[in-house]
C-alpha cells in the first residue's frame, strides 16, 4: 500500500460494509444490520483461518507464483515493446517539459553529465560522489531543487548509496536494492537514472539502471508524500525484477515505452490508451499478478469509466481519467479483514461509502468519500455510531456495559449527535459493492 494514503485514511481501511438498501431506513435497523454482519464476518474468518486461508494482503503469494519461467506469464502481456516517444529518449542532460517539471525528467543514459562540472561536484560531495550521475533536479515531493547524489563504495561506506541533498541538508536517503541473485557481487556501475510518476500517483518516482558485476539490472523507487511522515522512497521488487526480465535492451527509454505504449501521463489520447498502460504497469509490479482482476465502473457522472483492479477479498485500487490525464485514487486498500468487507460506491454519484466496526460492532464509523476537484478521494463525512450505552464517556464498551450491546444506538458527527434526516443528506442513493471482475484479456477487449 502507499504510505501516505494509508496513513491518512487508516480508518478506511478498517470500514465495516453492508448491502446497500433502495432506501435510506432508520439508523438503529441500519447500525443493527451492520452489526450483526459483522459478527458473521467474524466467525467467516475464523473459518477461513481454519481452512489455512491468508487475509493479509500484503503477505502476497511465493515467489514462484508471482514470477513463473515464462517471462510473459507474469505480466499476462507480450513483452513486444513500443517506439519510446520523443521525449522519452534517454539525454545527458535534464529534460523537462513545461507543463510538470518536476514530474518528468530523462536523465543520463551511459553519458557523463554536461551541466555540472566534476571538481565542483566532489568539492561539494565529496571524492566518493559520482559526478557523471548527479544531478539538481525537482522532486514534487520538495519545495526548490534538490541534488540528486548517487556514492560509489569507499573505505568509510563500502556499499553503493544514493542520497537528495538541499542547502547541504540530506533530505533522504534511498534504500538499497539489490536482486537476490546478485547478492556477494560487488558495485561496478550506475548507468542511467530518470525520475518521473511511474504510478499515476502525482509523486515523483525514481528508476535506474545499475550494474553489479558484469550483471545489469533496473531498480524502481516508489515515491511518497505525505503530509504528516518523512518523504521516502520505497524499492519496487516485484516491478524491478520483471523489468530486468523482459526488457531487452534493459534502457530507460525502452523500460518507459513498453510501461505505457509510448505515452506519457498527460498525453494519453482517450482513457482505453491510459487505462491499459495501467493495466500493463499494474501486472508487472504486483506479486499476485495472476490472481489480479479488473472492472470498469461509472462513479462520477461524466461518461468516463473508472479502472479498478486488485485481488477479489484482498484489496483494490481505483483511477480514473481527465483530460488526457489518469489519476489515482484508491491505491491497494485492503478489506476482507480488520472488520471490512469492501467499498460500495453509487453509480455516477461520486459517492464512496464505507463502513469500519470496533469492539465487533458496539462502535460503527460510516465513511462517506468522493472525488475533489484535485482528483483525490476527500472525506466527506465520517459518522459514529455507539451501538452500547457508554455510561461512563470513556468510549469504550466496558464489561458493565456489554450487556446495553445492540439494544442502544446513538451516532455522532463531528462530536454532535445527528439525527436520522441529517444522515440521510449524505446517502446518494443505491450503493452496489466494487468488484473486480475480468481478467486482463477481458479488460483489453474491452477497451479496444
């Protein structure tokens, strides 16, 4: 999951959903109903876990799984690779387009840099800094220009290291990754870098090419922008280890051409061009790659689908497009567990509904979300519910309350009681649950 989402929206993830009624009813049946559910919910999963059922999303499947000998298999796509688009090709120099610099820039590819002189370089890094591979570049992540650092091995730091400096401040260091199969081999070189949004999230992401060896590989960084963590960058192994497998040759303008058909995020001719790049990138990176299946929904009220994918029962992310522009808005959130049994949505409403169940059910909170003018999914309204008489205010169902369990409900906004009319203001009408439900051949057949 990104970070930064989940971190904000962690309440979220833990939302309790029921079937939708054609009517708004009375909150006491409504709250009622969910938590009845939620206790069968309870016992489901225990048999599950009986059954040797997995409920964590994030513990994936084995690595033979998600990486057969078939390179093809695990992308379920052709590893037919497209002509990269002009402003894909690889520069010695950093290349920005007007519109979003900071999101988009090819940098060197087997070249020494022309915009930065060596000696100034390592009298600002240091001797070990490699000079041919640094560059000032724009990250959204921060405000102004930052140094982008890449470290040879030396006597006082014997791994390679790469670091973003500002003013002389390291902002970040990012994670070393290495394949398992190069493991004992030593650094030789990094032979490209380019730093653009590989995963429709409106951050800076970071991709390289570097060799171990005789060995060449490409490592993929995730970046994060969160509003209340530090700013990280987080290695892609799944994505890094098909990318290594099945480009050929492995170069950063041959890596961005076959992840999107030659198509930059913002040039997309139609959503079926940007969705299927989506699809493509969504395949290569998730170790569940053949259990992965997608679905087209109207949320908002334009004619426009969203694409949804991710793993029936486990999690699901959701984009959607605007003016040759895809956008992500849900990314991986999980449900099937923690008292969540999935979102629901309301055709052509923008209106997400979730619901998340404490103490198994004494406390509801139902969340309401739609899409924003800047293409995120805002909190609209999140409602809680006390399905017990909390006589002592602490919150909690203690054990002399127990017994007030589904026989008192009152709920709460904004710590004000609402009343049944004013909940209803929020419901959109007809909620039906999002689902994933083609594959990835039913998906490019459908949106040829």
């Amino acid at each position: 999951m990104s970070g930064s989402i989940y971190r904000k929206h962690s309440n979220i993830y833990m939302k309790f959903t029921r079937q939708p009624a054609p009517q708004p009813y009375p909150r006491s049946m409504r709250l009622f109903s969910a938590a009845l559910y939620f206790i069968c919910l309870l016992l489901l999963a225990g048999a599950l876990t009986a059954c040797g059922q997995e409920t964590n999303p994030n513990s994936g499947v084995s690595a033979e799984k998600a990486q057969p000998e078939n390179p093809e298999d695990s992308s379920g796509i052709s590893q037919t690779t497209d002509t990269p688009s002009p402003g894909d090709s690889p520069a010695s120099q950093e290349i920005l387009p007007p519109e979003n610099a900071s999101l988009d820039s090819t940098l060197s590819e087997n070249a020494p840099s022309e915009n930065n002189n060596a000696d100034d370089l390592k009298n600002k890094f240091g001797e070990d800094c490699i000079t041919n591979q640094t560059f000032e570049v724009e990250f959204s992540q921060y405000e102004g220009k930052v140094y982008f650092v890449p470290f040879a091995p030396s006597q006082d730091n014997p791994d390679f290291h790469i670091q973003l400096i500002q003013d002389g401040k390291v902002l970040a260091e990012i994670p070393q990754y290495i394949p398992e199969y190069l493991a004992g081999e030593t650094f030789s070189s990094l032979d490209a870098v380019s730093f653009y949004d590989i995963n429709y999230d409106g951050t800076t992401d970071i991709l390289l090419i570097e060799t171990y060896g005789s060995t060449s590989f490409a490592a993929v960084y995730y970046g994060e922008r969160s509003e209340y963590y530090e700013k990280n960058f987080f290695p892609q192994e799944t994505l890094s280890e098909n990318l290594t497998r099945q480009i050929q040759p492995l170069t950063v303008s041959e890596i961005r051409s076959f992840l999107s058909y030659g198509k930059k995020n913002g040039d997309f001719s139609n959503y079926q061009e940007a969705y299927l790049a989506i699809s493509r990138l969504c395949t290569m990176e998730d170790p569940n790659a053949t259990d992965l299946r997608f679905n087209l929904i109207y949320f908002d009220d334009d004619e426009i689908p969203e694409l949804v994918t991710g793993v029936n029962g486990y999690y699901m992310s959701l984009y959607t497009f605007q003016d040759k522009t895809a956008y992500r808005l849900m990314d991986h959130w999980g449900y099937g567990a923690m008292g969540n049994a999935g979102y629901e949505y309301s055709p052509k409403k923008n209106s997400l509904r979730n619901y998340n169940a404490d103490y198994a059910g004494a406390i509801v909170y139902t969340t309401y979300m739609a899409i924003d003018s800047q293409h995120f999914l805002e909190t609209i309204a999140q409602i809680e519910t006390f399905n017990f008489d909390d006589v002592n205010g602490n919150g909690v169902p203690d054990e002399e309350e127990n017994d007030s369990v589904g026989n008192y409900s009152i709920s709460y906004l904004e710590g004000e009681e609402i009343t049944d009319e004013e909940w209803n203001a929020y419901e959109a009408g007809e909620y039906v649950f999002i689902e994933t439900v083609m594959s990835l051949e039913e998906l490019m057949a459908e949106l040829q």
